[in-house]
C-alpha cells in the first residue's frame, strides 16, 4: 500500500481561509498544536477564524522536538477534552508530532506548515527525537493528512533561513532517489526520479532568486516554496522509502546524535549529508562528476548561507570520539546508508568526514 498524498490541499495566498469549511467540516473540537513563540501571533488568527466558525477549540505547545515525553503529555490533553480532530501549525517537528498522535487517536489531523523548511506537511511519516534532539526513528504512518493547508502568506512570515533549509532537503530528493533506485524497474519509481530531477533544477534555477525575494507575488519564491512543502512530499509519496531518504539522511540521523552548542536546522544538517554522500560517491563508486557536482551545490549553498561542513553546524568531530559515535550511528544495521549501491564501513565513514572538514574546496 502507498500513501501519496493528503485527501485535500489549499495552496496560494489565502489558503487558510478557503480550507476554514472544509475544516469546520471535518471537526468541531480541534486541539491547534504549536510551539514556537514567534510564530504565536499566526496560532492567534487561526485560533480567532476557527472560534468565529463556532468550534470549540483547545491549544497546546510542544517544549522539545518531537519525543515521547512531549506526545505523551499532549496526548493526555486531547483525550481528556475528547478532541475530534488535531490542527498541527508550525515547523516539520510540530506537524511531526500532530500526524503521530492524530494516527495513535484515530482522529483526522490538519497541518499548517509556517515554513518551507520541509514537506513534512504532506507525509505519513513522523520523526522521533530524543527530548535533547537526537534521531530515534522515523515512524510510517496509516495515512497523509486530511487536509493540507499551504497559505503563502503565511509562508512569507518566515524567516529567510527556513527556506534555504529547506531548499536543502528538497534537493536530496534527487541525490539520494537518482543513486539508490535508478535501477528498480517500476515505473512508479522511474517517473518519481524525473520529477525529483525536474524539482532540483528548478531548486538550482530559482533556489537564489526566491532566497532573497521580498514578494509574495514572486513566481520564483512561489514555485520554491511549493517546491519544498509538496513536491518533495510527492516524490516520497510515489516512490516510497528508497526515494525519500539515503546517505544524506543517514548523514542527519547520526549527526544530530552529538549535542551541538547551535541548534541547526534539519535541512541544514541534510545539506551538509549531501556532500558527504557526493564524496563517498567519489571514493566508493568511482563517480567521476561527483566532485563537480560538490563544487556547483557549494556555490548555491554559500548564497543560502548554509553550513557546508559539519563544524560549521557547531560540532567538532575530532573531539570527545564524535567522529566514531557518528560513523557508528551512520552504520547500524537499520540505517538508510544501507540503500546505497555499494558497501560502507564505519572506516569509509570516519576516512569522508575527516577529509572532508579538513580539506578547502575551490569552487572559483
């Protein structure tokens, strides 16, 4: 069975207003699940259109990223006002959360993303984190949301550094699905490639452009964002797990295990997974273009301002055994490096990672 995509999406500038009935719809107790502070204005306006609609409505905040101690203690808040319906609004590890408890209840869940840092909006999927941060698992979900709710103007609030994040993680759509499934025969899977191939170079065209934009109007920032928040959940959504995650992500899981002084966004610890999986593509399977394709990322990274190596997202690897702790985590037996083509040791690991921070990369 695939779960592709949500039953309903409202894309565009007022998107949360043309979704309000189909809502009202669906749900008349909802529990609107948030946590940033910044973004608590939005929870507001959303919050005040839904009391306008005569719905009873509950709230709370996660404290932490997705992790057992916040989804127990939330939990325990729907089934005690006996919600019907979950409204996660907010970052990939809120709509996280709200797909993970709306499937553990049985009741619908609706996400608002506030960003284009990730598709998680779309996906039946949910990260676990540790309360400190740190990667578990991901869990597979018994469907996509109800309803998606993609409203630019809410989008456009956020800051500049969400989008290039997620720019980032859109891109490993195709790094990782061109290398581990070029060669699965469903044809499924061979359009899914072509459409994470079309989605990178439109990423790589207008990834800059839509970065720096002012406008909500700005067809480059439009197509970038909708880029980030739906077609990558697509690809996932069509191809399955071998087109959702590799190297890149197996990077992220096992990076996120050391606890960094800065906090680094998922799709900037992905970024820097991409580069890794490009140069063990040049060492392990003889990838002649793999250097070049290092040196073109590098260029449209430094005009996003993301991190490039992993001391650039605050860790040092040559201290306190990270380095081992992070080939370990990379390795284990259920870790996506496992989809690439060919054999990896916690050696190769250890051998990419220590070249790669010690090396200066010209991409003049």
């Amino acid at each position: 069975m695939q779960l592709i995509s949500p039953e309903k999406i409202f894309r565009g500038n007022g998107a949360w207003l043309k979704a309000l009935p189909h809502i009202k719809q669906l749900s008349k107790r909802p529990l609107i699940l948030g946590r940033s502070l910044s973004t608590n204005n939005l929870r507001q306006q959303v919050q005040k259109d839904l009391y306008d609609e005569n719905l009873s409505i509950y709230s709370s905040n996660l404290q932490f990223d997705c992790c057992h101690e916040d989804l127990e203690r939330i939990r325990r808040i729907i089934l005690k006002n006996n919600c019907d319906s979950i409204i996660a609004i907010g970052g990939g590890k809120v709509l996280d959360s709200g797909k993970f408890l709306a499937d553990a209840l049985s009741i619908p869940v609706i996400t608002i993303p506030l960003s284009a840092s990730t598709c998680a909006g779309w996906t039946a999927l949910s990260n676990i984190y540790s309360i400190n941060g740190q990667f578990i698992k991901d869990v597979e979900l018994k469907s996509c949301p109800k309803i998606l709710v993609l409203d630019h103007g809410f989008i456009k609030t956020a800051p500049k550094r969400t989008l290039a994040s997620g720019i980032a993680d859109a891109l490993a759509k195709w790094y990782e699905s061109s290398l581990t499934s070029s060669k699965v025969e469903d044809g499924l899977v061979q359009q899914t490639i072509q459409i994470s191939r079309v989605l990178r170079d439109q990423l790589l065209i207008d990834g800059e452009s839509a970065y720096h934009s002012k406008s909500i109007h700005d067809v480059a920032w439009a197509n970038v964002v909708e880029g980030c928040s739906l077609t990558a959940g697509l690809i996932g959504g069509i191809g399955g797990q071998k087109c959702r995650t590799a190297a890149a992500h197996a990077f992220h899981n096992a990076i996120t295990q050391i606890v960094a002084t800065n906090k680094s966004l998922h799709g900037e610890i992905v970024g820097v997974g991409i580069l890794l999986q490009l140069r063990l593509e040049e060492t392990k399977n003889n990838n002649k273009l793999a250097n070049q394709t290092i040196k073109q990322l590098l260029l449209l990274m430094k005009k996003l301002n993301l991190p490039t190596t992993i001391s650039e997202l605050g860790i040092n690897v040559f201290e306190n055994n990270n380095l081992q702790k992070i080939a370990e985590f990379t390795c284990r037996d259920e870790s996506e490096i496992h989809f690439l083509p060919f054999k990896i040791s916690q050696q190769d690991i250890m051998d990419t990672i220590t070249n790669f921070e010690r090396q200066k990369i010209e991409i003049s």
